[in-house]
C-alpha cells in the first residue's frame, strides 16, 4: 500500500521573467498536520532563499448578520493547507527538490520521538514514579499526540539552527514535558536532517519540467549534402550505369489523341407565360403567338411574297402602289 505523500507539488508556472512560481498543496487528513507540514515548507523556504505566503481563503459560509450577530464566521482567513512559493528558476529547483525529502525524514524522527514516549509510558520507572496514577488511556492518547506536535516542532527549528547538545532526561518529571530532550536525541542518533542536499539530477528534473521548450534555441542537425559525381568521360558513365541490357528499359506512353471539346450545353430559359400542359392554351385574339412557328411556316410566306413583289428576301416588304403618285387624300392620280 502506498502512503499518502506530505505534499502536492503541480508543475511551476512563470509569471515574470525568469521568476517561477508553484502552489503547494498539503493534503494531510488532519488540519494541525497539514499546517506543521506547511511550517516545514516556510522554514525550508527560508533556507533556500526563497519568497514564500499562505494565500487567503475565502469562507463559502459568511455572511454580514453570521458574523455581527450569529455565531462570528469571518470572512476568510489565511489557508494553511497551501503554500505559494515563488523565485528564480534554480533556487526553486533545489527546494523542490529537498522539500519530499526532508518533509518525509522530520516525520521519521517525530515517529522515532513518540516511539519513545510509548515506550517510557509502558516502562516500570513510569509506574514507580506515579507520572500515570491519574492518567486514564484517553489522557494518555491526547497527550501522546501533543508530544509528537511539540517534537515535530522542535524539528522543524532544528533544520536551520542546528540541534542543541542532547540532555539528559529528568525522572522526576514526566516525559510529556520533555519533548525538546526527545527530540534533541532522535536528531543526534540519525546525524540530523540535511536541508541543502539536492542531487543535480534530480534538479536537472526539476529545472526540464519548469522550463519551457525553446525551439530557438535548440540547435538544428548539420544538413549532410550529398554532391552528385558527374563522370568526365562516356566509359566512366556507362561503367556507373552498367551494361544496357540489365538497365530497365524506358517505355514512353503512346500519343494520346486529343478529342475536340464537347459543344456546352447552354440550357434554354423557360418560358414564364408558358402553361402547365395539362391545361388547354387559350386564344388570346388575333396575332396571338402560340409557341415557336413550325418549319416552312410564316417565314417561308413572307418569303414568297417577297419574291412575288420583286423584294429581295429578308428586306421589309413594300406594297407596289406606294411608288404611285398620290393627293392630299391618299388617292392614286393618273400619271
């Protein structure tokens, strides 16, 4: 089974030039846990050179009468469960870095510490001391818990100052009350914490998943331009090509013939007084036109007046009186 991890760290985004910033996340199951956790972070952030705020965090449930005369919800206050870090690209990279790892060893050494409260809890010295006569086991679980805080605590101030000489333990006093010696022992017994190692592969990591990718920069491959040889003379070409009868013989496509074009069909327009034909055309009087003139019909008519009067074809037929001399009155005169 996998453990839950100490802190969520999601990918830094630039929101300057060359300054990063990263949210962080600490997704402990209790409040007092997540916010030591995020002390962790703050005081390694100090040590990393670092800029580093708890963001505000808005209260869904406020509301003007809650908090003047109901049960004095605020607004907001600050979120402790997060943790807005913000630098230059590499000093964020090795806190990155170092931060999974020293979250993970404090935990290990308060773990270590409270192993230790247990075990003096089920000693015979606590029993003959009379530390537990008035303790009952929810007492006992409270303070086991408010030991392993304090220890956490005192840790977390020993990542930058350093641990004090380990003291001895006072019998007359319960171990609840000692958890600085506790804490100051564990530190001692695993050589302390290392907040500046980060290894540089694990920041080089760090620094890729930051950084974007600039094809700019990137270096294109050097272009490998293959010369053709020309051979100077026939023998050398046709020892480079090889003998004509094992070359692929070279079929030219027959001559196409190119067919004349398709006369365009140009659509008629339709006529609009046109009728639907299962309706009969009425007679619209005289010089009423029915359709286009059947071949050999007016055309050929006019023509043959037209000849039968001495016009030529296609001139606009004259009658033979109009050459007559007439009077006022359009009547014919003798000559």
């Amino acid at each position: 089974m996998t453990s839950r991890p100490y802190v969520e760290i999601p990918r830094p985004y630039e929101y300057s030039p060359d300054r990063f910033d990263v949210e962080l996340n600490f997704p402990a199951s209790s409040r007092k846990r997540a916010e030591q956790h995020q002390r962790i972070a703050w005081e390694l952030a100090r040590i990393h050179d670092v800029d580093a705020h708890t963001p505000y965090k808005v209260n869904p449930r406020w509301s003007v009468y809650e908090e003047n005369w109901g049960n004095g919800q605020r607004h907001g206050g600050p979120d402790y469960r997060r943790l807005e870090v913000h630098g230059n690209p590499r000093s964020l990279a090795r806190y990155l870095t170092a931060l999974q790892r020293v979250l993970t060893a404090v935990e290990r050494l308060a773990t270590r510490a409270a192993r230790a409260f247990g075990s003096w809890r089920r000693s015979l010295l606590a029993q003959f001391e009379g530390h537990l006569e008035y303790e009952d086991p929810t007492t006992l679980r409270i303070r086991a818990q408010d030991f392993r805080s304090t220890a956490l605590t005192k840790l977390t101030g020993f990542l930058a100052q350093g641990a004090p000489d380990a003291g001895h333990r006072d019998p007359s006093r319960p171990l609840w009350e000692q958890a600085d010696t506790v804490a100051a022992e564990v530190w001692a017994q695993a050589g302390g914490v290392n907040a500046w190692e980060a290894p540089e592969e694990e920041v080089q990591e760090q620094l890729r998943r930051m950084l974007p990718l600039q094809l700019s920069v990137v270096e294109a491959p050097e272009s490998r331009e293959v010369t053709p040889q020309v051979p100077d003379t026939v023998e050398e070409l046709l020892e480079l090509t090889g003998p004509a009868e094992q070359a692929p013989a070279e079929h030219m496509p027959a001559a196409v013939p190119v067919a004349a074009p398709a006369p365009r069909h140009i659509p008629r327009r339709a006529n609009r007084n046109a009728k639907s034909p299962s309706r009969p055309r009425r007679w619209k009087g005289p010089g009423a036109s029915f359709g286009r003139p059947a071949p050999g019909g007016a055309r050929q008519r006019t023509s043959e007046r037209d000849l039968a009067a001495g016009q030529p074809p296609g001139q606009p037929f004259v009658h033979p009186k109009a050459f007559q001399p007439h009077d006022g009155a359009d009547r014919l005169v003798a000559a």
